[in-house]
C-alpha cells in the first residue's frame, strides 16, 4: 500500500456498539453496553435494524470521494458465530468488504472486543473486569478467532490486515501480552495471505512495547498508537501555545519507535476536555479546531497512516469525521 493509502477512518459504534455514539438505540432501555443490550425486550431486531442502516453503500462512496482509502472495522469475538447474548456480524463484515472493494479501499479487521474482555470497557462489548489476562482459554479462543479471521480472507487483498486486540489494559512488563502477541503473530501470519498486514496494540507505552514482534518479511507488523490528547493529565491547565507543543512532540516518538516497526495512529481526534474549553473558549472555535487537525496530521506525518475515531456518530460534532469534512475542518484533497 502507499501512504495515501493509509489516510482511514474508524467504522466505529456498528458491528461493536457503544452507547454514546448511538444513544438513540439504547433509548428506554437499563444497558450500558452491547452485552446488557442483547438482553432488552426487542434488542434482536433493534440492532440488526442498526447493522442494516448506520453503513450503507452511499456511505463508501463518500469516503472514497473525501480521500478516505482505508477504514478500520471493529469487531467482536462473536464474529462468526453466537455466543449469548451476543449475536454473529459476519454477513455484514462480508458486505463491508465487498463495498469497500468496490470503492477501492481497503480494510484493516480490528479485534475489538475479545473474551472476557481485554479491559473491561464498553468498547469491548461488556463491561466490567479484564478477565482475558485471568484466563489462559480466553486468550486461546482469541488467537483461535483471529486465525480464523485470516484463513477467511485469505483470497481477499482488500483485507489488508488484521489488528490483534484493540486496547489492552495498561501494564508496565506485561509478559503476558507480549507472549500473546508473539504467539498470535506467528499463527495468523502463517494462517494467512503473504502480504497480510498484522497490527498490534502498545498499550498506551509505545517505547515499552516497541520491537515485540520481529516480523518476518512476507508478513509486516506494526504497531499501533491511540493519542487522545484531551485524556493528558494537565490538558486541561495547558495554553493554546503548550498544548500545541505537546502534539509536535509527538514527532520525536514516532520517529523513535519506528525504527523497530512501522506505526499507525489507529485512533485519534478532535476532542478537547470540556474544562479546558470552559477555561480557553477559543478551544471551542472551529480556527483553532482547523489549526489542531491540522498540527496533528502534520505530527504523524512520520507514521505508515492514520485512523480517525470515527466516521460518524449520531450527532454531529468532533467525534464525526463525516460532519468535520462537511465543515471545511478537516480535508485530505
């Protein structure tokens, strides 16, 4: 793939839901998540309604049209078959692809949410504790998905590749996860097409994590990075001139991990802390808005590319690329 190729999107809130992007859904209902959603009156219907209607094709076309030319797709364990509550997501992972195909874009698969969950998180289906580091079957069963995964697409190129597991708990040694990655990286790189991409997560400590795997050459690894700045324990306090500096800094780590890997910014954003907009009005202004794209697009110029989160929401606002593009924010051509 070349660069270009690597300005992407986030499908995020359809095949794994989370509450926030899609309140509408969870109207009148006790959930919280997709795990306590599946057990409302109606939810069969509501949700399969939601897979049929939150991605049509139209929405393909426009991302092909605004430069978009790769999207990555989460996805839960329940990929391929059910596991109560959950319900199976393939056919419409499948007419992902096939549109993606189309609109010539390709996709990265991303392992969102994996039994028992990796961090106890609602954008990993339940949540609750991270019972995947407890149990050695959990982790089994997601290097089982995963290989199925590869094996399924093998013939696929639009399938460029495959991210192990969204967002693992933060650790310092973590041995566990790194014994994983290794693990996983070997069977779902001989699973799996020459060629295929295999993408795994830092775990918020991109200098620790950096080098796990040593790739072997018919089957590149790279890591991927999620910056959300707002989440920086001092945002809230920094000036228009720190927290700009903040961002160019990232430059240097990226630079530095990249030696051993290629990087990816697999999520980041516009979104700045509601303090620190109630403290800096102008944080809230669609020129600073522009000038913060465009710091950031300009501090991972250093990476292999890009996945904004996300493509769109319900409501419009910086968590939704589409409407940032509409805005004049945010453009790629």
């Amino acid at each position: 793939m070349s660069d270009r190729a690597f300005y992407g999107v986030n499908l995020g809130g359809w095949l794994l839901l989370e509450k926030w992007m899609t309140p509408s859904l969870f109207k009148g209902v006790d959930a919280i998540d997709e795990y306590t959603f599946m057990q409302t009156p109606g939810a069969q219907e509501k949700i399969e309604r939601h897979r049929q209607t939150f991605m049509t094709e139209e929405d393909f076309q426009w991302l092909a049209e605004h430069g978009v030319t790769v999207v990555r797709i989460p996805v839960g364990y329940w990929l391929f078959e059910s596991e109560a509550p959950y319900t199976p997501t393939l056919g419409y992972l499948d007419w992902a692809v096939a549109m993606a195909k189309k609109h010539t874009i390709k996709v990265l698969i991303d392992l969102h949410g994996a039994p028992g969950s990796q961090n106890g998180r609602d954008h990993s289906g339940k949540t609750g504790s991270a019972e995947w580091y407890r149990h050695r079957e959990y982790r089994q069963q997601t290097i089982e998905i995963l290989e199925k995964i590869a094996r399924y697409y093998h013939d696929e190129p639009t399938v460029w590749g495959i991210e192990l597991l969204n967002e693992p708990k933060f650790g310092i040694i973590q041995w566990t996860l790194r014994r994983f990655y290794k693990e996983t990286y070997e069977r779902v790189a001989q699973a799996g097409r020459k060629g295929l991409g295999i993408v795994f997560r830092d775990a918020f400590t991109p200098r620790l994590m950096t080098g796990v795997i040593w790739p072997r050459t018919t089957s590149p690894a790279m890591m991927d990075v999620h910056w959300y700045h707002f989440l920086d324990l001092f945002h809230k306090w920094r000036s228009p001139k720190s927290y700009a500096s903040r961002i160019r800094g990232r430059k240097g780590l990226i630079d530095g991990v990249r030696q051993h890997q290629p990087v990816l910014i697999g999520e980041w954003s516009l979104v700045v802390s509601g303090e620190a907009t109630h403290r800096r009005p102008e944080f809230d202004s669609d020129d600073f808005m522009k000038k913060h794209a465009a710091l950031q697009l300009d501090a991972y110029a250093g990476a292999a590319g890009w996945f904004y989160w996300s493509y769109k929401t319900e409501g419009v606002g910086v968590w939704n690329f589409r409407s940032l593009v509409e805005r004049g924010i945010i453009s790629l051509q």
